[in-house]
C-alpha cells in the first residue's frame, strides 16, 4: 500500500528539502513531542527564529510530517511501501533515509498514540457545587472569603466495565477565574481550522 499524499501535504512536506538534516531532526522531535503532549505557539515561534522563516512556516512543516508519519504508522506501511510514497516529494536520499529512519523508530510510539480509545479515558458525567462563603473576621483581612467547592464526577470504561469515580476540588475566586480563562482559550482553540486539521489527521 502506498501513501497518497495532497499537494497540500506535499507543499508543506517540502520546506524539509531546504534545510540540513539536523533541522529535519529538530521537526522530528517537535512532531513527536505534539503527539504526546500538545504544542504550544511558541514552539513555532523559537523554530522560526533560528531558522529566520516565518512562524507559519514552521506549523506547516511540523503539520505536513505530522501526516506523514501519523498515516503511514496507521496504515502499517512497509519500509519499501514508506520509502515509495516519498517518491512523488522528490525527496534526497539522505532526507528519504532520515525519514525512514524516523519511522523505524517511532510507529510503534505512534500507533500506541492512536490506538488510545476515548472509552479507556475519564469522561465527565455531573458536576455538584457549593459557594463557600466566611465572613470577616479578626484572622481575615479580606472582608468576606469566598471557596467553590466541587464534586466532579468521572465515568472511567474498562474491561470490568463503567465506574463512576467523584473528585472534590475546592477553588478560590482567582483560581476559578484563571480556570475558567483557560478553558475559554481552549475551547475557541479546539474550533480553529488548525486544530480541526491535526485532528483529521489522527483519526
């Protein structure tokens, strides 16, 4: 089987021909490290100042190799049939080898990756809460002290079945603020058009 590859892909596939095999490395090890944990903006931005290109540049070339060994771990695709699917990006034979090498390496890491069924991870069932509030006195300084405390109520799915699992979480008002904070940015990130397309790819 080979890889068909879009000329999206292919264009940002690309920029790994113009630059050493060191660099070709460090967006090895980035893809890798998004796989695993995410990335964040300012990976980008650290890449693209070393290399004097723009931040978008960057996030297309960690994407498009993203696809690449994500799709062809997936598919299983033989050392012969990766090294094919190469074939239309034109690629060196140093580059075609430091990829393969890559994927010799990883794709057991990344079908690990890919192979983690949303059914095996907690997922939110109820959530409870209770405004806490002590009013002032001589040990405050605050005039009222107010604490969120919560119950979060988990299902976990295994093999011995559905368990519901309860987590109580007690919050200041700044902490609860910033939480909320972030999970807003989270949330407007998950419907960007970039986290859209990372998640096609690892379906």
């Amino acid at each position: 089987m080979l890889l068909v590859l879009s000329e999206e892909h292919k264009e940002h596939l690309n920029f790994l021909n113009k630059v050493d095999m060191a660099v070709v490395g460090e967006f090895g090890r980035i893809t890798l490290e998004f796989l695993r944990r995410g990335i964040s903006p300012k990976v980008y931005d650290g890449a693209a100042r070393k290399l004097s290109v723009a931040p978008e540049v960057v996030r297309r070339g960690v994407e498009g190799l993203l696809y690449l060994m994500t799709q062809s771990s997936k598919h299983m695709l033989s050392e012969v049939d990766f090294v094919d699917s190469l074939l239309s990006l034109e690629f060196g034979d140093e580059l075609n080898c430091s990829l393969l090498q890559m994927y010799q390496q990883h794709r057991s890491e990344i079908r690990s990756i890919l192979s983690l069924a949303p059914s095996t991870l907690p997922a939110y069932h109820n959530l409870e809460w209770r405004l806490n509030v002590q009013l002032a006195s001589r040990s405050l300084r605050q005039h009222v002290a107010s604490t969120l405390v919560t119950r979060l109520h988990l299902m976990h799915g295994g093999s011995s079945g559905t368990e519901q699992r309860g987590l109580v979480l007690h919050v200041d008002l700044a902490t609860l603020l910033h939480l909320i904070s972030i999970l807003e940015e989270a949330l407007a990130s998950s419907k960007s058009t970039h986290a859209r397309r990372i998640l096609r790819n690892i379906k």
